[in-house]
C-alpha cells in the first residue's frame, strides 16, 4: 500500500467509520468500515478488521480505478466516486469530464485524457458532478443521507486542495 493510498483511506474512514451498524435506511445493509452486506456477502461484516476493509479497499477503488496512474487528487476523487457511487458511475463520469466515449471501461484513452487534464479542474468537475447527483438521489427514502454526503464531499474537496496545494 502506497503513501498516496494510506493517506486517501484514513481520510476515507474519517466518513465510513469504523463500527458495525446495520441501518434499515441503508440500501448496503450491514456495514462495517463503508464495507457494506450487499456488495460484500462472502464477508462477514460484523467480524470485519480495518486491515481487511483496506485490503478491499485497495483492490476494488484503488487499484480498479488506477488511481496511482492518475494526477495527485484525480485519482482520490475517483475512488471516492467508486466506493460511494460505485465503479461504473466513476469511470463514466471521468470519461464525461475528459470528454472522451462514455462506456464504463476505464482503458488507455481515458487513462491518457485523464493524464494530460489540469487536476484541478478535473477534481472540480468530477467533484460537482458528484453533488449533483447526492442532490438528485438525496429525495425520498434516501433524503437522511444528504446532508453528510454533501460534508463528505466539501471535505473531500478541501482534501484535495491540501494534496494540490501544500
């Protein structure tokens, strides 16, 4: 595990927390450290240790999204993306901000598009798109949610502006 994905998962359990709680309201269902029952049902989420919930982690938002590949901040925000929106909306979404064709594969071209853009604006983008869609999914049942995915995300921000701006 790298310097750069330590310092983006102890940020990420700053929101994820680290007890077990099994909210009726959670469409995941039981989660410990964010790893949550649905996506995870071969893990026993009670039972689950931090350094298993970095391993998961590691493998699938680090590593699946390439975030060591990717400009300082970038791949931070993508992550992010995956782990609370999930992988294909991520990609889709870098794809959109780098203007290159949007299918949910993350491949050389979205790699290269990604490498070549200004973080910063980059992070922006992915970053209000990200809000608007906490706004969009954050009526109904889900509405209890808003308010700390839209502090999660402002934190986030300032998170990266202390990476691109030390």
């Amino acid at each position: 595990m790298s310097a750069r994905f330590n310092r983006w998962v102890a940020w990420l359990l700053t929101w994820e927390g680290s007890i077990f709680e099994n909210d009726p309201a959670d469409p995941g269902g039981a989660t410990k450290y964010g790893i949550d029952q649905r996506s995870h049902p071969n893990v026993n989420i009670k039972a689950l240790t931090l350094n298993k919930a970095k391993a998961i982690y590691q493998v699938e938002a680090w590593d699946k999204c390439h975030a060591e590949a990717l400009p300082p901040g970038v791949g931070e925000v993508l992550c992010n993306i995956a782990v609370n929106c999930g992988y294909g909306a991520a990609v889709r979404w870098l794809q959109e901000a780098v203007k290159t064709t949007v299918d949910g594969n993350f491949g050389p071209e979205t790699l290269r598009k990604a490498q070549m853009s200004d973080a910063q604006t980059l992070c922006d983008a992915l970053l209000n798109h990200t809000a608007q869609h906490y706004r969009d999914i954050g009526r109904g049942r889900l509405a209890k949610f808003l308010n700390g995915w839209l502090k999660r995300n402002a934190s986030l921000a300032d998170f990266i502006h202390s990476l691109l701006h030390p």
